[in-house]
C-alpha cells in the first residue's frame, strides 16, 4: 500500500523532462504509428465536424438540412456526450481485451457511421449516424491513447503528449480543407470520402505492437487459471473515478473543452454569418484570383474570392500543426494544471476578441489567442492523466478524460446553440428585422431556414455587405460570446485553485511517505 502511495504521489510531483529535441529523439515507432492513426482518424472526423452546423443550418434548397440552431444543437449535444460517455466504459475493456482488438473494431463502427449520414440527408439520418460514429470514437480513443501513455515516459511525457496533439491537428487541419472543396460539390461526398479515409487506419494497424501486451496476457492467462484474482472492472472504475483528484479534474476541465465545442461549432456559423474574409483575400492578392493551392490551403469558395467558415477555424489546425511541440517544450516548465489554466484564460480572452467586433483580422488575431490557449491546455491535461494513471489502467483513466468532453459538450450543445440560434444567427436576426420592415409575423415564420436574409435583401434592396453590418451593430450579435468566456474565466479560475490543491496534498504525501 505504501509503495502505490509513493507512486501516486511522484506521478503527481513535478518530474525534471528531457529538452524538446531529445525528448523527440526517444519516441519509439510505435508511438509514431498510433499518431498516424490518430492523424487519420481525425482527418475523416474533423471533415464531418467542421461542416456539420453548416450542413445541418444550410437551406435544403442548397442540400442542407434546414435546420433550426436548437435541432442541431440537440444532434451535436447527443452527438458529442455520447463520444464523451464511452471511453468511460470501454478504456477498462481496452485495457483487458487489448488495444489493438479495439482500435480495429472502432473503425469498422465509423465507417458505418459515415456512410449512414451519407445515405439518409434527414434530422434522423444525421442524428444516427452521428450516435453510430460517436460509439466508434468512443471505442476508438482508449486504445490510441492507452498506447500513447505506455510509449511515453516521465521525462518525455510533455513533448510525446504535444507531438501527439500535433499529429490531431494535423488531421484538423486537412480535414476542413478537404471537406470544404467537396461539399461546393455535394454535401454526400464529404460523408463517403471520410468513410474510405478511416479505412486506411487497417493498413497502419498491420504495423501497430502493443506495448506491453506480453504482460497483460501473462495477466490474462494467471487470471484464467485462478493464480491471480481480478477485480470487477465496474468496481474497479467506479473506485477510480471517484477519487476526489479525478472527480474535481472532471468538473473542472469541462469548462476547457465548453469553450473548445463553441469554437468548432458556433465559430463556422458565427464567421459564415457574420464575417467579410473577402478583405483578407485582398490583402494579399488584390484584384487578382489566387492559385489553385492557395485556393485550397485557405479553404477558399470555388472562384477564390473569400475564404470559408471552415478557412478561418483552420488557422487554428494550422497553428498547432506547426508550433504545437515548441509550445509542449516550453510548457514542460509548468505545472500540469497551472498550465491548463493559462490556456482557458487564452481561450476566454480570444472570445471577447471574436464578440468584440466582426472585422475579418480582428477574428484571424481572436483564432490565434485561442490557439495558443489550446496548446498551452490540452496536450497538457492528457499528460496529466497519463501520468497519474496506474500502469495496468492507462487505458481507462484515459478513458476517463473524454468524461470532460462529454460534459462540456451537454452544455455546448444545448445552451451554446440555444442561445446563439435565438440571439445572434443571421437567419434569426433576420426574421426580426423583415417584421419590423413590414413582413406579418406570419409570413416571417413561413420563410425556409437559411433564406430570411435573401428575403431582407430582396425587401430593403440593400447590399448584402451593407445589410450584413447594419444588423451586427444594431442587434448587438458578439454579446453571446461575452457570456461564454465568463464561464471560460471561472473554469481558468478553479484549474488554479486545483493544482493548488493537488500539489499540496502531494507534497503532504510524500512528507507522510518518508516520515513513515
């Protein structure tokens, strides 16, 4: 007992790390294969996400779904908690019945997802095949990140976690690129092109090695045979999730991943609705039409003459994929949850950038605060976990961490799109303003999703760009996200009171350890 209390509490205390470039040095392959997949897993996820309140609010004219903000706010609600929920239960799985068995098994299930939205381009469609693909992720997580956990060691363990979320945001960032040319085509040919990209993970899992598996089917086999007696794995991860350490982690870290679900899915809708990237396409190409590269590179309309909702969120792929592991180096001189909090204070203040006002680089210099925030945040909490877990429960307590996401997500989803959808959409504001032209509120109501603010046009004969400016000053659009990073402050807050607490406790523990 005295031994797991000594290495709890070293799991805890800060472990001196090796510099950025060694660091890199000692990874194994194994840890380069799973980032592969993660890389491509993401790929085809991001591809979905990154469009998923566009397609779901675009007018079904355009082969949307016609969508309300609380329809689809239900969809990625659900969506996302379910994501959030299964790893809760399937990182002990992971763990006993192997990783690689998982990871397999989650590929098949997503590419079942995919090819469901695909199929049926309905509410329900949708919905089930985000439920389909969300128990995929769900399976899919665990094993990646057991994986990672176990190549990765103390004086590694910041670098390995950044590189990591890297290899994520690599996969972010081509996922919308991709995702962006193909839905100017159809929206369906995003669903089956992420289908056959997740595909390629069973090519990668031909050269995946567990690490460890020798040990934990020399655990299996005593088990089996009645040398070794194995604890009830409802009983086991109920008894470790309920740490206080663990509980508090769970409560606090959903106000990070709350603002990290805003971002991803009101920022498409706040930036399609709200923001002119006309003028940032001008200021480096003038009256000239960009290259088919740049074209793509920046998530541009077909003619080159804006960048998409997607483009813009992009920047924030492209930041991490860049500077995300000198970002990891230089955090590896914080401590874990003083880190997490620096990147939530980020986070927040990029919010009151983005609501501040809807000019094009303002929201470009807003995404890069944000940025910054989520390197200094998230890679770190994944290091924390894996740090503090067990050898034999790595998968698990990983497992444990998407618990936040599933939380914040609940939260996003519901009151993220709630209040964006009745206070700050286009479509909604629009409405407003054609009743207050004239239009009954019947005839309002009756206009499809997605087309109110043709209308309004059509009604005032005033430009769309004109139009578009008049309705943000007057209906006080970027209020909403004010709101939101108040909730990102209070979250930044009790992180550093949480590392406070731990760290003090483990210093208490370890004093306790050697009086002993």
């Amino acid at each position: 007992m005295a031994q797991e209390q000594d290495i709890r509490t070293n799991s805890v205390k800060d472990v001196e790390q090796l510099g950025t470039f060694a660091a890199i040095a000692s990874l194994s392959y194994v840890f380069w294969i799973c980032g592969g997949m993660e890389m491509v897993e993401r790929l085809a996820f991001y591809g979905v996400r990154s469009l998923a309140g566009l397609y779901g609010t675009d007018s079904v004219k355009n082969g949307g779904l016609g969508l309300t903000g609380a329809e689809i706010g239900t969809i990625l609600s659900v969506w996302y908690f379910i994501q959030g929920m299964i790893p809760v239960f399937t990182g002990g799985l992971s763990d006993r019945l192997g990783y690689k068995e998982t990871i397999a098994a989650s590929t098949v299930v997503k590419i079942l997802g995919y090819l469901i939205m695909a199929w049926f381009a309905s509410f329900w469609g949708f919905f089930l095949g985000a439920i389909v693909l969300a128990i995929g992720t769900g399976i899919f997580k665990p094993g990646i990140q057991g994986t990672i956990a176990k190549a990765a060691n103390r004086k590694n363990s910041a670098v390995a976690w950044g590189i990591f979320y890297q290899t994520v945001n690599i996969g972010g960032f081509l996922g919308p690129v991709m995702a962006g040319y193909l839905r100017q085509t159809s929206w369906d040919n995003v669903f089956y092109a992420c289908a056959l990209i997740i595909s390629l993970n069973f090519l990668l899992l031909l050269t995946y090695r567990e690490v460890d598996k020798d040990d934990r089917l020399a655990r299996r086999e005593k088990i089996k045979f009645g040398e070794m007696t194995e604890e009830n794995l409802v009983v086991a991860s109920w008894r470790e999730f309920t740490k206080p350490t663990m509980l508090w982690f769970m409560v606090l870290f959903s106000g990070w991943w709350f603002m990290m679900l805003l971002y991803w899915d009101l920022g498409p809708l706040y930036f399609r609705d709200w923001v002119d990237t006309s003028v940032l396409v001008q200021t480096f190409w003038g009256d000239s039409t960009p290259g088919a590269f740049a074209r793509g590179f920046w998530v541009m309309d077909l003619e080159g003459t804006r960048i998409m909702p997607e483009g813009l969120i992009n920047i924030n792929s492209i930041m991490i994929m860049l500077f995300c592991f000198l970002i990891a180096g230089m955090s590896a001189r914080l401590r874990a949850a003083n880190s997490m909090a620096i990147g939530t204070v980020f986070a927040a203040g990029a919010f009151l950038i983005i609501g501040g006002v809807n000019a094009a680089w303002l929201m470009v210099f807003g995404v890069v605060i944000f940025s910054i925030g989520e390197m200094l945040a998230s890679p770190k909490s994944l290091e924390f976990l894996g740090n503090i877990a067990p050898e034999d429960k790595k998968a698990m307590y990983l497992g444990f961490y998407n618990l936040p996401f599933a939380l914040g997500a609940l939260f996003e989803g519901f009151i993220g799109q709630f209040f964006y959808g009745k206070y700050a959409a286009k479509d909604t504001v629009a409405r407003t303003a054609l009743e207050e032209a004239g239009m009954s509120a019947e005839d309002a109501a009756a206009v499809p999703v997605g087309e109110a603010f043709e209308r309004l046009v059509a009604l005032t004969g005033q430009s769309p760009e004109v139009l578009t400016n008049q309705l943000y000053a007057s209906y006080s659009i970027g209020d909403v996200f004010y709101g939101f990073a108040v909730i990102g402050f209070m979250a930044a807050a009790g992180l550093y009171a949480y590392g406070r607490w731990t760290y003090k406790n483990a210093e208490k523990s370890a004093a306790q350890a050697e009086a002993a």
